[in-house]
C-alpha cells in the first residue's frame, strides 16, 4: 500500500500534527540513547530504531489503550508510540509545551534502558525487556520470534472476555522464518483471534539479508498461506502504515481474525550501537544514503508544511523540546564522574536498584493464600471414599472450572477422546465447551498463547503435553518466557499458569516420550514444581497450584492413574501448603527422599529388605517451595540419606538436591548422599532394555543395604 498527496491532504490536521510529534520524540529519544551508548553508560545492548520510528507510530496512534501490543528486542519506539498514545489520546500537539506526563514517560523509559531502578522494570529489562501494561505495553522481547505466542494468549483473552480490542505483535523480518511466529499464524487462524502479525522488514537480520535466507521475499505471502488477509505497505510513510492499520483493525474488530502488516523499512544504524551498517561492511553507503533520503520524520515534516500546518520555526521548536526533555532526563540519571575529565560523566550511584533485589520477584510472595484452607488425609475429619487416580485429576479441575470462570483448559486431544489420550480431561468439554480447547500439535504456540493468558491477568490457563519430552519443543516458551516473565519485567507480574504433564516410564513408549521433567524445571528459575503421589493429595496439591499467581508444573505419573485411593467423598475444594513433604514412614536409620510412583516403590523396598528407613514424599519440588524442615529434621534423626528417582541420570533431579543438602546437613551426614536413578540412556522400546534403563524396587533395595551397611549398620 503507497498513498498520494490526495491521501495526505485528506488526512485529519490532528493525526497528522500528532504523528509528528510521536515520530520527533522517538527520534530524539534514540538519538540520546545512542550517544549515551556511545559514551559507555548503557550496560548492554542499544538497538535503535532510527529510521523506522514512522511504522510504529503509524500502526499505533489508532489503538487505544485497552489494546495491546509486545514487540521484539528492538522495540523504544513501539513501546513509546504505545505510551504516548496512552498518556495523551487527544493527541501531542506539537506546537503546544510539552506535557509533563511525556517527559516523565522519557525519562522512566531511560532509567529502564540505563538499568536503574526508576525504570518501569526496576532496571531488569533494559533496552530489550520494555513493559508498562497499564498503557497496553505487553512487553518487548529479546528471543527473535519469541513475544509473537504470548501476544496470541492475549488476544484470546480479549476475544473469550467479549471486547472488540486487539493485539498487535510486532516482529521483523528474521522472525518471520522463526517456528513459533508461524505456528501462531496458524493458531490465530484457527481461532479468529484478533492478532496482528506486524512485520517490520528493514532487510537484515543483523548482517544477513532477507534474500540470502528465503526464498520468497514478500514476507506478507506468509499470510494467505493461513488463510490471513495481508497488506504490504511502505513502512516510512506513516501515514500509508497508518491506513493500512485502519483497514486490519476494522476486519479485526468486527471478529474476523488475525491479519499481517509488512511494513517495508530501513534501521539507519546498525544491528547495535551508533554506527552505521556499512561501517561493517553488509551494506553500501549508497544504499543507505537512499533509504536516508526516505525519512519518515522528513517526509512528515514536508507534508505538514505542505499543508500550512506547521512551518519551520514549528519544527525547530518542537525538535529543541524534545531534545532539551532528554536532555533533562539524561541530567537527572546521571552526574560527572569525580576525578575523570572535563565532561565525562557516570551513572548515579544512588539509583542503581539494590544488589539485595537480584532474586526478588522470581516467584510471588503467596500472598494468594492467605485465606485456604488446608487438610492432609491423616487428620482429614470427614469421609472418605475409595477413587482412581485418574478419575480424580479431571474432577479437580472440573470442580475448579465449576467456581471459578477464569479456568481455561487447553492441549491436544483435551476435548476428544472421552477426556484426552488418558481420561484426564473426561467431562470437561461437554460441560464447559468454550473453555476446553483442543490445540494443534504445535507446543510452543500454545504453551507460549497461555503465558499471555496468564499474564493478562484474566485467565488461569491448565495446559496439558501429553509427555514432558515435548517441553524440548517449547523450551523457549517454557523456560525464556513464562518462567522469566515475572522476574524479567520487574517482578509484579503474576503468571497464573499450570502445565500438566505425566512420566510415562514402563510404557513402552520409547526414549522421547518417558523422561521426568523435575530436573530441568528445579534448574530454571520462576517455575514451581509439584508431584502427586495419592489422590487425596492431588486434589489438594491441584488447588493450591490453581490458586497460585506463579506458573507451576504439576507432574503426573502413567503408573499412577489406575492406582486408587482415599478421597473425600465431596470435598473438593481443600489445599496443600506449597513448601510441605510428607513423611510416609517414620524410620531411624536412613531417610528417602523422593516423589510420584517412586514413593510406593521405596515402601515396598523398605519393606523388603527390613531396614528401617524413614520415606519422605517431596511432593514440592522448585527450590522455593521444598520443606527443608522436614527433611533436616529426618536428615538429623538418621544422618543418611538417599535421593530415589526414576528417570535417567543426566536429567535427574536429585543433583542440585543432593548438592543442597552437602551445604545445608554436611555436619549430620555420617556418610555422602547416596543417589539412586535410571541410568544415563533413555528409556528404550524395548522391555529388557527399558526395565534396564529406570530404577525401581530392585535397585533401590540394594542401595539401602549399602547405604546401612556403610553407615556401619547403626
């Protein structure tokens, strides 16, 4: 899409005064940005986005604040654009003084890319990690690609909450060939979710070309493939974004599913940093010089003087605002190093955040909870009745689906099959068919669509993979984006998400489809981590994960699901306190730890071999949340213990616990923590050599008797 001057002189006097003024202040913001980059005071990266200020402010000044939009690790000027646009509606006059408001928005968006603790992330983001969400600002992202599954999350939740807002996920052209951006076209498609895929093409990644690695250059084509209307519109005349804008959001809003923006653009600096890109030597100076020539806050300019809606004392003047706004933001974050030279200057000390706020916000603050009600099956006080396992996991989260609204179940095959490939899910669809949806085979879409679920704040998504190998798939979405979110943008941002999973060791199913995922979660920081051993537990341990505004993985095991147990006969709704084991037998002269089918398996070995061992069930798992006073407390009766896992040894668990333990218990330890796993193959199809590769009672007999038998016998 190109316009014509007949476009431009149709255009509103006030969208068109307001688009300059946008495109000016983002420009003399990234001027700053990159002379302070330049002088050494911005830690880390400084992707600027001169030169292509005019698509975001184009594509932006017709959203509202209820709509919402991430972007990727280039992302100041969509993230201002955003902001403004949220802080004055109206419209930046600009020949009118600047706002108050504005200054104060630059100059928090500069102490975020300075990393100081006034910055809307307290410093964590930077310049790649850009979030403000009371203006509609989701959060820019440094993983290529990786913000486009959250923006889908967030789409639904406007769409499944009744509103006509939209989303807008901005990404540039290296995306565009990125797994999770196409798996989400797909889904958006799918489910008409109003979502636009908003391509910024400047023609490198990086140094790369968009030539050198597509064969079809014309990135919108990705669109129709979906079966999603595309428009391709000169990225530098803000005014041609602008309408094509206009045009996606009405198809939008009228409920009609996702649309694609390419925007043809050109970054005037390199990748990083205050250099141009031919001073590495990918492009030529001619092609820059042209591009140049293109300016978006040039070609505005001409045609507001065109016009006679400014002249140019109006433009110098609005300029020298916007510089002497940045100019007062860069005094007040920074002062003159003492003792350098003339001129030199350093970050103040005294607003870097505090070195004691490295690890807060990682995880919420269970404030949550401060009104449950908890039980635990010995001293439950009312009755109790015999039920499987399996049938009990999908009554939980039925029960919860049934009292709170906000509960969304989503996975392959959840909605079909009586319940899902395992009966978990049985139910569900029938009673509540808009909230239980069966996805693609596409992970890290849909892991990534409930992380924006979750953090826009409406939804409490329960995700299902039907094996936990396939996290591998979403890794980035499971590990860079839900487990970092709260953290990574500030630490108040709650993730109100549960993934469900099961171990399916002694299945017969092979070396990618066993693997017990507590090991890589228990390494990688936000998540919570709980294993359900009994029923009865699983009801409470369920709950409390449906209440917590952390993500929490809740691992399930195929052995278990026909096992039955006692449960309540109509209660339902009971907790079990994050941070609490259960011992399952008291002992005196060895202590077990350990969790999921190995909690049986350990008894019955105990019971085999005679020892009198106690068996602590871990059922919380993540460093946050484990009982360490009940497990120090054992540690000190007996002062031996063993770790009983599973699964193979290279992702086991019990490493980091064992580690743990040696600094926490080393004076009560009469001997090394003993660890007993599978071994360090997968599991295989094979029965031999799948019964060969996991531990179970056999293996673990034999690790008590040594395990006494060094200790002396006592």
């Amino acid at each position: 899409m190109t316009v014509s001057d007949a476009d431009w002189d149709a255009a509103d006097p006030r969208l068109l005064r307001s688009l300059l003024s946008q495109i000016q202040l983002v420009r003399s913001f990234e001027e700053t940005v990159l002379d302070l980059a330049a002088k050494g005071l911005v830690h880390g990266p400084a992707h600027s986005s001169i030169g292509q200020e005019g698509a975001a402010a184009g594509s932006i000044i017709g959203l509202e604040s209820a709509d919402l939009v991430n972007g990727s690790h280039r992302g100041h000027h969509q993230f201002l654009a955003k902001s403004l646009a949220h802080l004055v509606p109206e419209g930046i006059d600009p020949v009118a003084p600047l706002d108050d408001r504005v200054r104060v928005l630059m100059r928090r968006t500069l102490a975020e890319i300075l990393g100081l603790a006034q910055g809307f992330c307290n410093g964590r983001g930077g310049s790649m990690h850009l979030r403000w969400a009371e203006a509609g600002a989701l959060g820019t992202n440094a993983i290529v690609g990786g913000g486009v599954p959250p923006a889908a999350g967030a789409a639904w939740a406007h769409r499944h909450a009744g509103t006509e807002n939209v989303v807008v996920s901005y990404f540039g052209d290296g995306a565009v060939n990125i797994g999770s951006v196409l798996e989400t076209m797909n889904l958006a498609a799918a489910w008409k979710l109003p979502l636009c895929f908003f391509i910024e093409n400047n023609g490198y990644a990086v140094s790369t070309s968009v030539a050198e690695v597509t064969g079809e250059s014309r990135l919108s084509g990705r669109g129709p493939g979906f079966g999603i209307p595309s428009w391709r519109v000169d990225g530098m005349d803000p005014l041609a974004v602008h309408l094509a804008m206009t045009e996606a959001l009405a198809h939008m809003r009228a409920g009609n599913g996702p649309t694609v923006i390419e925007a043809e653009v050109y970054r005037f600096f390199h990748q990083n940093g205050p250099f141009p890109g031919s001073a590495f030597g990918y492009r030529g100076k001619e092609e820059e010089a042209a591009w140049r020539a293109r300016d978006p806050l040039a070609l505005i300019s001409h045609h507001l003087q065109r016009r006679e809606l400014v002249d140019q004392d109006d433009l110098d003047n609005l300029r020298a605002a916007a510089e002497q706004a940045m100019a007062s933001a860069v005094a007040e974050l920074t002062e003159e190093e003492p003792g350098g030279r003339e001129g030199k200057r350093r970050v103040r000390p005294d607003l870097w955040p505090r070195r004691d706020f490295v690890d807060v916000g990682i995880r919420s603050d269970l404030a949550e909870f401060a009104d449950s009600r908890y039980e635990e099956a010995d001293s439950f006080p009312h009755p109790m009745t015999e039920r499987r396992f399996v049938d009990v996991v999908a009554r939980v989260v039925e029960r919860r689906m049934e009292t709170d609204p906000s509960v969304v179940v989503l996975g392959e095959d959840v909605h079909r099959l009586k319940g899902g490939t395992n009966g978990a899910t049985r139910g569900l669809a029938e009673r509540f068919p808009d909230r239980v949806l069966g996805t693609p085979i596409s992970e890290n879409a849909f892991l990534g669509l409930a992380g924006g679920m979750a953090t826009d704040g409406r939804f409490r998504p329960v995700v299902e993979f039907m094996y936990p190998d396939f996290v591998w798939v979403a890794a980035d979405q499971a590990f860079n984006q839900v487990g970092k979110a709260r953290h990574m943008f500030g630490g108040g941002t709650d993730v109100p998400l549960v993934l469900r999973t099961k171990v399916a060791i002694g299945t017969g199913y092979g070396s990618q489809h066993s693997m017990d995922p507590a090991g890589i979660f228990a390494t990688n920081p936000g998540w919570r981590i709980v294993a359900p051993s009994t029923p009865f537990d699983y009801i409470g341990l369920m709950n409390t994960a449906l209440a917590s505004n952390d993500p929490v993985l809740v691992i399930e095991h195929s052995d278990l699901y026909p096992v039955s147990g006692l449960v309540p006969q109509d209660d339902f709704d009971y907790r079990i306190p994050i941070g609490s084991a259960a011992v399952r037998r008291t002992g005196s002269q060895v202590t077990v730890l350990t969790y999921l089918a190995m909690v049986a398996w350990s008894i019955e070995a105990v019971t085999a071999t005679g020892i009198d061992a106690e068996v602590i069930d871990l059922r919380w798992l993540d460093r946050a949340s484990i009982d360490w006073q009940t497990i120090e407390a054992s540690v000190r009766k007996t002062g031996n213990v063993m770790i009983v896992e599973q699964g193979s040894r290279g992702t086991s668990y019990g490493g980091w616990l064992a580690d743990e333990l040696h600094r926490r218990c080393f004076d009560w330890l009469d001997q090394p923590i003993r660890r007993v796993t599978g071994a360090e193959s997968a599991p295989s199809i094979s029965r031999v050599l799948e019964r060969a590769a996991h531990a179970g009672v056999e293996e673990i007999s034999a690790a008590l008797l040594a395990a006494v038998r060094d200790s002396g016998g006592h």
